[in-house]
C-alpha cells in the first residue's frame, strides 16, 4: 500500500469527514449565480469557509471588491491555490465554477490539516479569483504582483475527463470597437446620417473574409452589444466584442492588428469614426513538465469517482437528449499524461500566471464525456451528484499533488529550472 493510500490518510481523512459541508458551499454558489465581478455571496461564503478553517482572510485583494486573499501558515515555500467562483448569463454555473472554488479551498483546508499533522513547514495561500469568464480577475492580480513571491499556483478545471491539464490554453485579445456616425431619419433623410451599424456590419463581413488567410489556431468571434436604437433612425453608435485567439502571443498578436485594420477600413468606407479599445489581453498557458509529472504521480495513487446506477441513468438520458457522442462511455478513469502539451481552442486568465510563476491546473470530471462546456447539461451536472464527485477528488488531487510537490527540495528546484528554461 502505498503513501497516499495508507489507512490514515489525513487528507483523504478530512475531504471525507467535511464531505457535506463541501457540497453545500458547492450547492450554494450553484443556486446564486453571479457574474463576473458581481460575485457578492460566492466570495463571501468562500472567505467565511476559509477564514472558520483557521485561515487568516483580507479582503480587495488588489482593489477588486469581490475577490480575496487568504493564508495560513509562514515562511518558504508559499503555495497559492486560485479560485474561481463567476458565472455565465443565461446558463449560471455551466463552467463548472461552483465546484471549482469550492474544490480549491477544499485542498488548501486538507493540505493544512496534513502539514499540521507532519510539522511540514511553508505557506498556503487561497487566492479568490473573479471574472475568470471574461477574461480579468487574475490578470489584474498578476499585474498589481500578488502573485510574485509564489513557489508554485495550484489551481483545476471542470471537464468531462480525469487528467493533468497539459494543455495550452489560448492567448486572447478581447476588445470593444465603438463606431460613432451621424444620426438622421431613416426614411426621410437618410443621406444626412452615417450609420455607425454599416461600418460595424462591413467590419465583421472584413473579418469573416480574413479567417481564411490566418493560421488555423486563429478563432476570432463577436457579439453586438445592443445600443438601443430602433430601425427608424440611421445608427450614430454601434458597439462590437471580440475575442481573438491562438495557442501562440505572436499570432494573436498578428491576427488582432489585422482586425483593428478591417475596423479602420469600415468606418472609411461609411464616413463614421471608430474607437478601438483593448480590455484584456493573456499569453497562452506556458507549460511545466516537471510539475506534471509529480501532480499526474500524486494522481495515479488516487481512485476516481465511481457511479451509481441513477447517475449513470442521467448521464443517458442528456447525452441522448443534447446529442453528445460518447457511445455510451459515459465516465472513465485517469488518462496518460502526454509527452507534449496540447494546444487547446479555450483560453483562461490563469494562463498569465503561468508566466509568472509555476503553475499546474488539474483537470476533473465533473460531467459526462461528450459534454460541452457553457452548455446547459454542464451546469445541470455541475448542480448534481456527478458534479460533486469530480470536485472532491479534485480536491484531493491538487492537495495530494501539492504534498508530493513539498516532500523534497529538488522538487520545487526541478520546477523552477524548467519554468526558467522554457
């Protein structure tokens, strides 16, 4: 029997023991949607968690009201284990991040029973992450350097499988494009008026054009955002988001230029102005070898969820119902950690700390196979039995991960040289 199987497992012993209180956090964050910095009562339940744990907590961690920092402990090495806690409108905790934050503090709490436990010495912080979907909390964090004295960051993501996330998140521009025009009676004078809605239409057919010339990681997609002005009157403002993405800097980069350029040739061609402003922007996720290798070893040694009958029953009925192509392998056990990373179509904002500091995301199944993220049966599994079994053993996973990580000094040196290195 081996070390993280071992009947006394203290930090098996403690997910298991406050198992019921988990889910309730994990169920009261499910039931109060809230979205990106409006995260009012999920912080806050976080933080009391925490700080009735033993965990020192401040609050604005770098100025932002919903977000949190929380300690325990002293000293080198100092782990930080990142939250998330924001939801989707329309379609609340599709993500998944109801179970995310509560899993996070989840580990920190059982890793700091077990280094109590063991007289393991160094720091574990819980950092409180808002607005991870549109691209913002950690990024300002990053930035005002709250991130800067960590060892490593510890953090996981809902998916539809069990694996170490050796994958390369997207780097993003996200930006607004604000065209100004004249405004006059559509019927009666439409020549007196520059519509703001033709240079923002002209701009996106320009983009729709350009996807064939960019490479194939490229994905660039927009929304209108609603300026509340009715068919009769020739638009005098007309407002678009975009995301544009790809697994490397450069080619984001490149691609959002080109975009910025298709903006300035509409407003141009309709005699209207365009404002261009850049909210957000990421690297992609950067990659360490060595760190996986000790979370996927942690993991090996760890069972997965097991499923009953009326889970497996539900996991039937809405694969069959939304279409998801599983083939009826509805759940499975850990999969191999690749030789190379994975470029993946998704981006997040922890992938900014990555460059900062180590940084390893385990990923978890919180969902049956085949089911997308930001879809309506994710968030009806994340409110769920299936979605409560993948946040404990994730869990135990990034604590487990995290005492292995600590066990040696060579470990974190290993980590480091790489992250130097790469």
């Amino acid at each position: 029997m081996n070390n993280l199987q071992t009947k006394h497992n203290v930090i098996a012993d403690w997910i298991f023991s406050h198992e019921r209180e988990l889910i309730r956090a994990a169920e009261f964050i499910f039931e109060h949607p809230e979205l990106a910095y409006e995260e009012v009562l999920s912080s806050k339940y976080l933080a009391d968690y925490l700080r009735n744990k033993g965990f020192s907590v401040s609050a604005k961690t770098a100025g932002i009201d919903t977000a949190f920092t929380a300690k325990w402990g002293g000293g080198k090495p100092v782990i930080g284990f990142l939250a998330e806690y924001d939801a989707l409108a329309g379609v609340g905790h599709a993500c998944g991040h109801n179970l995310l934050g509560t899993a996070v503090c989840a580990a920190a709490c059982a890793l700091k029973a077990d280094m109590e436990c063991s007289g393991t010495s160094g720091t574990i912080r819980v950092y409180g992450c808002p607005a991870e979907e549109i691209m913002s909390g950690k990024i300002v964090m990053e930035r005002a350097g709250v991130f800067n004295d960590l060892d490593t960051a510890v953090t996981w993501h809902p998916f539809d499988r069990n694996r170490i996330s050796n994958d390369i998140w997207q780097s993003q521009d996200i930006k607004n494009y604000t065209f100004h025009g004249i405004s006059a009676h559509a019927s009666k004078s439409p020549e007196e008026g520059r519509s703001a809605l033709d240079a923002a239409e002209l701009m996106n057919i320009g983009v729709n054009y350009l996807r064939e010339h960019v490479p194939g990681d490229v994905r660039m997609h927009y929304a209108y955002i609603d300026n509340h002005i009715s068919a009769n009157v020739v638009p005098d403002i007309a407002k678009t988001n975009y995301f544009i993405r790809s697994s490397k800097r450069s080619r984001t980069e490149d691609a959002s230029r080109r975009v910025d350029d298709c903006a300035r040739g509409a407003a141009l061609m309709t005699g209207t102005t365009v404002d261009i402003e850049l909210v957000k922007c990421c690297k992609e996720m950067k990659i360490n070898r060595p760190l996986a290798e000790i979370y996927y070893k942690a993991m090996t040694q760890i069972p997965t969820p097991e499923y009953t009958q009326d889970e497996l029953n539900f996991a039937a009925r809405i694969s069959k119902e939304a279409g998801f192509l599983n083939n009826g392998n509805y759940f499975s056990g850990l999969e191999p950690l690749e030789d190379e990373p994975v470029p993946i179509s998704i981006g997040t904002d922890a992938s900014e700390v990555s460059h900062t500091v180590p940084l390893i995301t385990i990923s978890a199944a919180t969902m049956c196979k085949g089911t997308p993220l930001h879809h309506r049966a994710a968030a009806e599994q994340a409110g769920m039995s299936i979605g409560h079994k993948g946040m404990l053993y994730a869990a135990r996973c990034m604590a487990e991960g995290t005492k292995l990580l600590l066990e040696a000094p060579k470990n974190l040196d290993a980590v480091w040289t790489y992250h130097r290195t790469h």
